[in-house]
C-alpha cells in the first residue's frame, strides 16, 4: 500500500488516544474556572477570518475573563489535518480549534472533541447551518459547531471580457471555451487555475453525473474513473491549459495574480471578493472597477454544483482550559461576532444573519445565493479527511494539469480512496 495511505490511516489511532486521554469534562489550568493569568489559545486557519473579528473576540473574551490572555495563532490549510491530530495527541493542545467542514467528522468520531451537546441551544440551536451541525454531531452529540459557510462564485475581469468579445458563459462548456478565448486574445491565464484547486474540480464531475465515492451497502465504491467523471476531468484538464498558473500550486491566495490582471477569470469562495478589490493595505485595486461575477454555469445551464466550503469550530478533549474556552466559543457564536463575518463576506454560521452578507455586497448576494443553492459535499464519511490528509486528489490534478493520461490515473485514484474509506 502507498506509504500515505499508511500515514492517513494513523491519523484517527492518535485521535482517539487523544479523545481517550483528553480533559472532555472539564476544570480549567487555572483551577476550578479561574481567569486569573490562563492564557486562551486559539487556532484560525488561513486569513479568510477578518481582523475585525479577531479584534473583538481578544477584547470581548479579555474584558470578560478579567486575568487571562487570548491568543490567535494562524495556521495554514496546507497540512491542516496532520498539524491538528498532533497538536491534540500531545499535552500542549490548542484551546479552540478550526477545521474544514469537510474533516470534522474524522475529529468528533475519534473523540478529539468535547461534547458541546449542553451547549447547543446557547450557541444558536435550529439557527445554526444545519448541514454544518451534521457535520459536526456523532452518535447522537455535539461536538464542532459552525463557524462560516461559503460557495464558490467566478469573478471575472470585465475589461477583458469585453476585449475578446464573449459574454458570460451559460454552460460548461462556453466556460472552458471562454477560458481558452480568453487567454489566446489577452494573452493571461483564462482562468486561474493552479493545479492541487481539486475543490474548483468537483463541479465538473458532478455536473456531468459522476461521483467522488458512494456508499454501497457497506463499502464504498470510488467512481473517478467512471465515463462521466472522466468526462468532467477531461473539460478540468482542458480549463487547466488556459492557466499560467504553476501546475504544482494550490488555491492559497489565488485572488493575488487574478487582481493584478494575470488572469481573466478565477473561481473561488465568495469571501475573495475582499481581497479582490483592495489589497493588503486596504487600498484598491485597479480591478476594483472591472470586476464582475457569475454563478458557475452548470452542464445543461443554470448553476452547477459546487463545493460547499466553509469551517466548523471546537474545543479539543485534551484542552486543559475547557471553561474559558466555552467562553470564548459563545463569542466567536455570537450574533456580534458573526455579523462583523457576514459583513467580511462569509455565510455566517446564524441563519439570521444571512441578510448581512447581501447588505455588506449587494452586487454579489444573488451570485452568492444562486451558487449555494446548488452547494454540495465531499462523501460523508468520517474517514475522508484521511483522503485529504494523504493529498490524493491533490496529486491527482497535479499529473492532470501536467498532461497525464485521465483514466489510467482516475483509476489508481479511486483504488487509494477505496483503500482508505474502506480500510
């Protein structure tokens, strides 16, 4: 078996020694509760939470907690599920985690997590994103609560548009044949597509009938080699050749070259639109007048399915400070909290709060709404941030955007999902 099956495969042991070990019930560091000199810590990933935000939870939870610190450390997605399992197998555990909503359930099924099922009505109840709740309940309890959601949305340059001569694509089809006009009349990337963005995949092979793995009985069958995967992949090899993105890059902070104007289209969550039109300073940018967006269009028309991104939120069992972190997770659940999200762009984790996100970007609240409409997940199972954390799709399209051969590939592929989802 490949060495990274191996590897991912390890990840759950050490969870559930972690979950097994851990301090689910209970007292804090400082002793029975206290604030006094306990310092909170806190892991966000990536920089899709804004600095507003952060602000208010050191603040809020500090002017509550008189004595104790909290402390934002930022980590990256890249590797995110390995850095997490050794982090909360070891006795220095974070205080409050962020995952991808994707990867929570490999966490609450081990055990990883306190049980927050006491909580749940406090921290928003039936106002939570229920898919997001599912994802982060087992057997019955609660364990990572919601923290954002968010679709992928296409922006494009509309300067550029206008110089090829093309109108919004309406299928999949005119998509990729835009990408490839595009990038013969600008001279740019058609579309930004570096080649580990397997999340900017999926909706071509769900649009065109297939399927990453399904559950059959009790096994589950990997269908990335089946006729109508491959058909998608085949349009996802072809988009990829109108990028002059590195074909071994991943889909961090992919906005950067499409708002210097080294592409004319790019596919990304709807909460880019920020660092689009102003860049690290706050300044605008030049594409800040030129930028339009579009629901990615589906096979036949309308929107496709795409990736329901976003990230659930949780204390790890082995946090030696389980009260304050409750604290500091009513916060960061907080109808304060989460309108300064919805106003960043973000799908807050309240329902509620859903209007924020059209008031704080009109142009793209119906983008945005279409898009989630049609929103969808990765297989429900808890072993698939294994699949993740091996990097198998991510050096599948890796040998895609270098040219290799689709079906021999898929079908190694779904022979390593298999092994893992099945083992």
């Amino acid at each position: 078996m490949n060495r990274k099956l191996i590897g991912a495969s390890a990840v759950l042991g050490a969870l559930a020694l972690a979950g097994c070990s851990g301090n689910a019930a209970g007292g804090d560091a400082a002793g029975g509760g206290a604030a006094d000199g306990a310092e909170l810590r806190v892991w966000l990933v990536g920089e899709d939470t804004p600095q507003e935000a952060r602000d208010y939870l050191v603040e809020t939870f500090e002017a509550e907690n008189e004595g104790a610190t909290l402390v934002i450390e930022e980590q990256q997605w890249t590797g995110i599920v390995d850095l997490l399992t050794t982090a909360m197998s070891g006795s220095d555990s974070p205080d409050i985690v962020e995952m991808g909503n994707t990867q929570a359930a490999a966490f609450t099924s081990a055990g990883a997590f306190a049980d927050l099922t006491d909580m749940y009505e406090e921290l928003g109840g039936d106002d939570l994103l229920p898919g997001f709740v599912e994802a982060g309940s087992f057997d019955g309890a609660f364990y990572a609560a919601p923290y954002y959601s968010g679709s992928r949305v296409v922006f494009y340059n509309t300067a550029m548009f206008e110089e090829a001569g093309i109108e919004v694509p309406t299928t999949l089809d005119e998509y990729v044949a835009a990408a490839e006009r595009l990038a013969e009349t600008t001279g740019v990337s058609g579309v930004w597509y570096p080649g580990k963005d397997w999340y900017n995949a999926l909706p071509f092979i769900w649009e065109n009938g297939g399927e990453i793995a399904v559950l059959e009985g009790e096994q589950w069958d990997a269908q990335l080699s089946s006729p109508e995967s491959i058909a998608g992949l085949e349009q996802v090899q072809a988009l990829m050749a109108t990028s002059q993105a590195p074909k071994d890059g991943d889909e961090t902070d992919a906005w950067v070259p499409f708002r210097e104007e080294q592409a004319a289209m790019l596919s990304a969550p709807s909460w880019a639109y920020w660092s689009i039109v102003a860049d690290e300073d706050q300044a605008e940018t030049a594409l800040a007048d030129s930028l339009g967006s579009f629901a990615l269009p589906g096979k036949d028309g309308g929107a496709a399915q795409v990736f329901a991104g976003g990230s659930n939120i949780a204390i790890p069992a082995a946090s030696d400070n389980q009260e304050l972190a409750k604290g500091a997770l009513r916060i960061m659940l907080s109808e304060e909290y989460q309108s300064i999200l919805a106003e960043a762009g973000l799908v807050p984790a309240l329902q509620s709060l859903g209007g924020d996100v059209a008031a704080a970007t009109p142009e793209l609240a119906a983008v945005i709404a279409e898009a989630a409409a049609n929103a969808k997940l990765t297989p429900a199972s808890p072993k698939w941030a294994d699949v993740e954390a091996a990097q198998l799709l991510q050096d599948f399209f890796v040998q895609i955007a270098s040219g290799g051969d689709i079906p021999s590939l898929a079908e190694e592929l779904d022979a390593d999902i298999e092994a893992i989802l099945n083992g």
